[in-house]
C-alpha cells in the first residue's frame, strides 16, 4: 500500500467540557498501567530504546507514536489547507465515518506539507495591517552607566496596563551590575519607575495578581520579593513579603487561583444581558479560609525540581512550605504552573532536552495546624513528536519554550524545541479516552465490556513547519469561550482576540498564530527583519552583526496590544488589530470594541489598549451604543457600574475633537456622584430602629414627587432632624458644597448658549438625573445652612436683599422639570431663558476649575504615526487639535493650581506634594491636611483609585 502524506491527520481540538473528568483532570499513570494501555509488555524505570533513564511514570515510548486517533469532533480547529487567519471548516471523514487510521506500529507520524503544518513560511499570505507599531520608549545613552538587557529578560502585563520589565544597570566605574525593576504605565510610558530590586542574581521570574496591584519577583539564588505600591502610587513601589529557597533559581513563579474566572461569548454578543456575554464559570480557589475567602499567595518551582509555596495570612504572617516535585528529583530547565477547576495546581516540567520527557505533576496544598502542606503527584508525560520524525529526531536537541495556554486550562500545553538557526512549535492536549478490553474479559464480564474503563492521554493538537529560531512567547489573557459555536461565530465575524498567540523570532519579526492550530494569523515584521519579496529570499546572506529581536513580550489583557522588550533594551508597543487585518464594516468594527469595553466595564480592567483602535469618528457612536448597552442591565447592575461607565465615556471622548467639551461633563458627573454619596450618607435617622427607608432615600423620594419651585416648601416635608449635624462638619465641607452652588449658576447663566455644544457643561442641561441630583443637594444644603450659614455657597450678588439660593432653586426645577423624563424631553420655555439671560446682572458667575486635558500618548496616537519616545523624559509632542480647542476652557501655566478633589487653590507654585491620575489627569495633595471625620470618609473614596477608577501617579513638585 502506498503511503502519502495527506492520508493522516491530526486528532481534533479540545473536547467538550462534558468529556473532562470534574475537579482535578488528572490521573496518575505508572509504568505498568501506561504499559498494558498500549497493549504491550511494561518496560522499568530502566533505559527506553534511544533515550536516557527516566522515571517510572513515563512511558519508554513516546505515546503520540502508537496511540490510536478519537473521531473528529466536528466544527473543531484542526490542521488542514485553507486561509491562514482563519479556521479551517470540518473535514470529512473515510469510509464508516471514522477518522482516518493511524500508521501502522513503527511507522512515524508524517507531517502533511502545507496541510498539517499550520504555519506557513514567512513569504506566505496572511492579513494586511493587522500589526503596527505605536510607540518605542528607549533608554538614554551615559558614558559612565547604561541600562542593559539582562539575561534573562522578563516582563509582565497586569489588569491595570501596569507593566514591568527587568534590566541590569551597569556602572563602568566600580565594575558592577544591579539588577533592576522597572514600572510603567502604559498611558505614559516615559515616567518609568526604576528600583534597584535587592536581588544578588539576575532576575528570573514576573509576576502579577489579579487585581493588578502587586508584584513578584524570582532571581536565580531562591530569593521571591512581593511588591506592593506605596500610599497607592503606581509610580511607588516597596518591597513588603518574600521567601527564598536558598540557592535554587526560581524558573517559574505564579500567584494562587482566586477561584474567579469568566468566559467571553463571542455566539452571545449581541445579547442584552451581561451575565449571558460574560459568564461566570465555576472555579475553585487553590486554597480557601474560613468562610470560604480565598487564600492569597504564591507558587514557585524551582531548579533542582522542588515546589514551594507562600501563603499570606490574613494578619501578615507568611507560612512557606517546601517540597520535591517526586521522588527521583532531577533538572528542571523549564517550568510553567496552571490551575484547574478543582481547586488543585498542575506543574509542567523539562529538563531542556527535547529527547527527554515533559513531565506534569498534580500539587495540592492545604493548612493542617497552622503550617502548610504540600502533596504531589505524578501525571502523564509526553515526549514532543518531532522526536519521533527521523528526519528531525536530531534536528532540535532543545526545549526552549513550554507554557500552559492559559492560567486556568492545565489541559493545553505549547511546547518550542530549537537549535542554532530554527524552531518548530507544537500544540498538546490532554484527552480523556476509553481503555480496550480484551475480548477474553468482555466473554467472563459483559458489563466490562460495556463500559470501557477511561484514562488520560496527551494527544498532540497541531504542529509547525520548521521556523526561524524563536526567541518569545506571548501567550493570550482574554478568556474567550473555546466552544465549537464560539470558535465558529468569531470566525464568520473576524473576531480574533483571544484566539491569538504570539511568537517573536531571532530575525526581529512577530507572527500571531492561532492558539489551537497554530495558523498564521498576522505578521510584523522589525525594521531589522528583511521583507521577503521573491523566491530568491529564501537563501539570502545573513547579516554579519547580530539582528534586534524581542527578548521578552507580553499580550495585554483584551489581546489588543503586545509589549515587546528587545536585545538593546528598548520597549515597543504594538497594536493587533480585532480583526487581524479585515476589513470590515463601520458596525461590525464597532460591535468589537463595544464587546470588549463591556468586558472591561464588567471586569474593573483597564481598557487603555481598547483606546488604541478608536478611531475619532467611532466615539460618539461607541458612547451611544455603550449607553444603550448599560441602560438595558437590571437597576442593582447599574448603580454598581454607574461611576465606570462614565469614566469609560469621557475616555473615548478625547479621541475627538467634537467631544472633547464633554470630557468636562463626564469628569464634572463623577464628581457630583462621589458629592451627592458622601452627603448623603451624612444624614442619620432620628429613631435608630427606624424600618422606614434611609433619610438619603427619603430625601430623593420626596425632592422627586413634589416640583415645587419654591425651595422652602420642599423643605417642610423633610424630617429637619435628620439634617442636624456638628458645626465642625459643615464647617469642613464647605468647599464641596461651594462647588455645588456655582456650578448650578454656571449652568443656569450657560442655558441661552446651549446651542453651542462646544462648551462644556452642555449636556448637563438635558440630563435629568443630575439637575434632580443638583436639585437634592441644594435642599440639603439649604436646611445646612439655617444650622450654620458659613457653610453657605459665597455669591457675590448685586443686592443685598437678594435670596440666592432661592433664585437658583426655582429656575433649577424648571430646567429639571423640562427634562425629568428621559423619553419627553422638552425645550425650556422663553421666560425661563429670559431670567437665566438676567442671572449675569443679578450674580458673578464664577469660573469653573475643569479638570486638564490628560498629558498620555493615547491622543497623540490617533494619525497612526509612529512616536518615538525617552525613558525620563516626558515628550514634547504637540497633540492633535483637541488639546488646543480645550485650552480656553483650563487655567494657563503660571495661574494658581487647585486640588480638584478637595477643592483646594494650591497656589502658581505649589510646595505640597501632589498626585495625579493616570486616566483623567486629576491632581490632588498627597496628604491630608483635614482631621475632620467627614472630610476623612469623603478622602476615602479616592485613596486607592481617582474618583474616575485610574491610577494615582506621584508628580514632582516642580508639575507647574
């Protein structure tokens, strides 16, 4: 029979969930019973045919050789001919609806050319302007110190677009090198955070939670440090907790499962319901307290193969345990670390070799007597399948990448074995299969042979052709529902985030690559990687000197953007398009971004990379789209997102000059809810045992029901005692109460302009939510004031015997009442127009301190032009036209500064040390100088985060 290379094919992709064995999917398989699965004579823990000693787990053979294929599931990604961005469609299967059978014993497994190879050469087709470089941020030249690469050079990502990176600092006088740690936000890149990292060897190992706010580092003497930001300053960083393995580098390093985790349907985006987009999967925590809180901590493998573990207690003690992997402790060169959906850790190892196995082992940790313990367990191996090809058995002599596909799927597994010049990568994935019986058990016991006893095997998912020599991998964050609907509803739609991975090559350039069959998706190429144009490039002369190639990379965390650290030390940052490349309708690109900035709304995550894509004319149909979304949740989901929805809005529009005024708005919105909750939650009822409503709750029922013009009547229907509170409160708060009544005059005198929606301010005055908000405090504020009148908002009138607060009130309710409802919204009549035309000659109206246009690269990247930036240095760019049409609306440089959030004049020249938001640009003081317990509850909503959920950014205190 004649033997081609198109009659195999590659076993499907991942099996449905209901396939998978609950809680932990893993099973120990020792020699004997791996032996006589196969159907042949066990073999010891002695020396297999061509390979070295191994352990009794692993079988002498590598299994993918011998092993029988499962029929094809269909509508799975499976390798095959077809385009390289997308997913093959299902292939038939031979005669009697099987999958094609496997090679007889002892023959290899034939690699299909241009069919089962699932990338492409470099020459081959693949999606245009799906990769384009944003920004590079460099070190400057010294003559006495340099920051070099190290080796090796590692970096992380977190949720917050946090991202840290390691290089070794070298002093040519004193001849010595310190290894350090550098933090930046993505937003600006340039005000890089360095700290000298206390680590005597290089460092090894990154890591962040998953709330974005710590940090672990691993070097090659056993040392962990735990990193934690100081007073919540993003660009402040100490070293808080550690462990150490004395003298055992750390190769792999990981925080423990919280037990969250979420799956993004792609089949269900257009759904209204946010619990169907994104459902919570069940997951269990690695290790829990009483009550059933997660327990925080760390997980690291070592070199010499051992497992150590750090858990945090809650009153900040550490309990560190340390453990071998398994009995016969050898090399580990490589090493990742995933989780599974019972709670358990599972542990891939190699030693380097490529001939040798790739080993898993099941770790268990728990606390027993306030000491923690650590049980292990060995798993099936696998050997990689190029070392079963005769042609390449040889050819790649070492493991150079292995990784988990994802955090929480210990069932995928990416393997890269290389040598000098070239790579080849191959996908893995572990099945659960039924065992044979014998025919002579069937006979003895029927019901044997009814139900085949089940077993775990790896089974290799796809491979690549040879590859040039890689040099990264960036593996995908974005849990993004692998199902055979999803897969196929992301396919028709061109929605790839998520699905990609990323592979950095020693030429400079970068491929993503489909998770599961490894097919090209998209390709960059470095300006030190040549371009092939013809056949003739094939066999083109290297260049003499060594080429920049990314040592290091990162996908973010909505798979938007991919950070790259290269051999000369430089960042780049790289957008991927949602699409990788196609073209696609206006509405389809929007329901993409609108899909993955819900995800973020839901999830807390940053959703700077998401900006990257926003084009000017997408914002006012994204805020539309994103309001209309928010408006179709429950009211309890709403009121939890309320504040990041807006802070969401007024981030898409300063992507365009048509609504950069409405930046104001959205910043002025969240300042007014953060206001209305902290006053609000100031009132007490006078009976504690009250059942009836909240005073906060009565408060908006009634200012709701009664549309009175007249202030005072308002007033008689609220319980007045509620209100009483210390003068020394209302003294304090008179600043946030000043700011409330000259924003209502401010309002008020800008109504006859409302046909100019360039100034801001403008969409207050058909917000009926708020004027009812501004309509509620100046009721309080009022009852305030007969208790104390310093506490009264200062209007410098043109009477004296003029009731200001009065005048306000009245011609707010009628403005209100124009509006109430959002559905019937009517234009305010002549009279009301007339008198907010007299407000001018009746008060001073003030000047409205709006928050500044943020200093961040994001608007400065919007005409797809490369910037080129300075570690240090902040840049001199001059943005794109928003920033000047804003300038009329900010105080000039030289003018006195205010606190935004305190509302505080800080003086030209400030000599308080000040903070500012990474995401909005709001500056506040660093430290308190308030000891009044109302002011202190009100600083308290914004120590951690800025009012608008950003970062907080220490500034220096020449900002002016």
């Amino acid at each position: 029979m004649q033997i081609t290379a198109t009659d195999w094919a590659f076993p499907p992709a991942l099996p449905p969930p209901a396939l998978r064995a609950p809680g932990c999917p893993w099973r120990c398989l020792n020699a004997r019973g791996a032996a006589q699965a196969r159907g042949r004579q066990p073999t010891g823990a002695g020396r297999g045919p061509g390979r070295g000693p191994v352990s009794g787990a692993v079988p002498s053979r590598p299994p993918c050789v011998r092993d029988r294929d499962p029929p094809h599931t269909p509508g799975t990604p499976r390798e095959g001919p077809g385009p390289p961005h997308a997913i093959p469609p299902p292939r038939s299967r031979c005669l009697g609806g099987h999958s094609p059978p496997f090679p007889p014993r002892g023959l290899p497994r034939l690699v299909p050319p241009g069919g089962a190879s699932a990338v492409p050469s470099r020459r081959g087709p693949v999606a245009g302007g799906a990769m384009d470089l944003a920004y590079v941020c460099e070190w400057e030249k010294k003559p006495k110190s340099n920051h070099c690469p190290s080796i090796p050079l590692v970096c992380a990502w977190s949720c917050r677009n946090l991202i840290a990176f390691t290089t070794d600092l070298k002093n040519e006088e004193e001849k010595d090198l310190t290894h350090m740690v550098h933090i930046i936000d993505t937003e600006h890149p340039w005000d890089v955070y360095s700290v000298n990292s206390g680590h005597t060897e290089v460092i090894t190992c990154l890591e962040w939670d998953q709330s974005g706010s710590r940090l672990l580092s691993a070097d090659a003497d056993g040392h962990i440090k735990c990193w934690s930001m100081t007073d919540h300053l993003a660009n402040s960083w100490e070293n808080t907790v550690g462990s150490m393995v004395e003298g055992d580098p750390v190769v792999a390093l990981s925080w423990l499962h919280n037990g969250v985790k979420l799956a993004l349907h792609v089949e269900k985006s257009g759904a209204s319901n946010f619990g169907e987009k994104f459902s919570r999967v069940k997951f269990s925590p690695s290790l829990t307290l009483f009550g059933g809180k997660p327990m925080e901590g760390w997980i690291a493998v070592t070199i010499s193969g051992l497992v150590t573990v750090s858990l945090l207690k809650p009153n900040g003690q550490v309990l560190t345990s340390t453990e071998s992997l398994c009995r016969l402790r050898c090399r580990v060169a490589l090493a990742d670390v995933a989780f599974t959906g019972g709670g358990n850790i599972v542990v891939a190892t190699s030693d380097g070799s490529s001939t040798s196995p790739v080993q898993f082992y099941k770790v268990c940790v728990s606390v027993v007597n306030e000491k923690c313990k650590i049980d292990t367990e060995i798993l099936p191996s696998l050997f990689m399948r190029c070392t079963t090809d005769p042609a390449r058995k040889d050819k790649y002599p070492a493991i150079t990448h292995l990784k988990f596909l994802a955090r929480d799927m210990s069932e995928q597994v990416l393997l890269c074995a290389s040598n000098q010049n070239s790579s080849i990568v191959e996908c893995w994935s572990l099945r659960k299969e039924g065992l044979p019986v014998n025919n002579i058990f069937q006979q003895i016991s029927p019901v044997v042979g009814d139900k085949q006893p089940m077993i775990l095997k790896w089974r290799i998912l796809s491979a690549t052709n040879d590859l040039d020599r890689v040099s990264a991998v960036a593996l995908p964050k974005l849990p993004i529902s692998l199902t055979n609907t999803d897969l196929k509803v992301a396919n028709d739609t061109k929605f790839f985030p998520g699905l990609g991975l990323a592979l950095a090559f020693h030429d400079g350039s970068v491929h993503i690559v489909h998770r599961l069959s490894l097919q090209m998706m998209a390709v960059f190429y470095g300006s030190s990687s040549q371009r092939p144009v013809d056949e003739q490039t094939i066999k083109r002369q290297r260049t003499a000197g060594p080429l920049v190639h990314f040592k290091a990379m990162q996908l973010s965390w909505t798979s938007l953007a991919l950070a790259g650290i290269d051999s000369h030390g430089k960042l780049s940052m790289l957008r991927i398009s949602p699409s990788m490349g196609h073209v696609l309708d206006m509405n389809m690109s929007l329901r993409h971004l609108l899909f993955l900035l819900e995800y973020c709304m839901v999830t807390g995550y940053d959703w700077w990379d998401i900006l990257l894509h926003v084009q000017p004319n997408m914002v006012q149909n994204l805020v539309e789209k994103l309001h209309e979304e928010y408006m179709r949740q429950n009211a309890a989901l709403q009121q939890v997102l309320s504040t990041r929805i807006v802070a969401m809005k007024a981030s898409l529009c300063k992507l365009s000059s048509s609504t950069i005024a409405r930046v104001c708005d959205y910043h002025a919105k969240l300042f007014l809810i953060a206001i209305s909750c902290t006053l609000k939650s100031l009132l007490r009822p006078h009976f504690l045992n009250t059942p009836d409503k909240s005073p906060g709750d009565r408060l908006t029922e009634i200012c709701s029901k009664i549309t009175d013009i007249d202030i005072d009547k308002v007033m008689i229907n609220l319980k007045t005692e509620e209100f009483v509170l210390e003068m020394t409160t209302l003294q304090s708060l008179q600043q946030l109460i000043q700011w409330v009544g000259d924003f209502v005059l401010y309002l008020l005198a800008s109504l006859p302009n409302q046909g100019s929606p360039v100034r801001p301010g403008h969409s207050f005055l058909r917000d009926g939510a708020s004027l009812g908000m501004f309509r509620e405090l100046m009721v309080v504020i009022r009852i305030w004031g007969l208790l104390k009148p310093s506490c009264l908002p200062v209007y410098t009138a043109t009477s004296d015997t003029q009731d200001s607060m009065s005048l306000l009130f009245r011609l707010l309710t009628k403005l209100w009442l124009c509006c109430r409802e959002e559905n019937h919204i009517t234009e305010p009549d002549d009279t009301l127009i007339d008198e907010c035309c007299l407000l001018p000659s009746q008060l001073l109206i003030p000047n409205i301190d709006w928050l500044p246009i943020n200093d961040g690269i994001i608007s400065k990247l919007q005409n797809k032009q490369l910037v080129r930036l300075q570690f240090g240095k902040a840049p001199g760019l001059v943005g794109h036209t928003v920033s000047s049409q804003f300038d009329a609306f900010v105080r000039a440089p030289g003018q006195p500064k205010i606190d935004h959030l305190r509302r505080l004049h800080l003086g030209a020249y400030p000599t308080e040390e000040c903070k500012s938001c990474t995401r909005c640009g709001c500056v506040t003081m660093l430290k308190s100088p308030n000891k009044v317990t109302a002011v202190k509850q009100w600083e308290q909503r914004w120590i951690k985060n800025c009012l608008c959920g950003g970062l907080w950014r220490r500034m220096p205190l020449s900002y002016s």
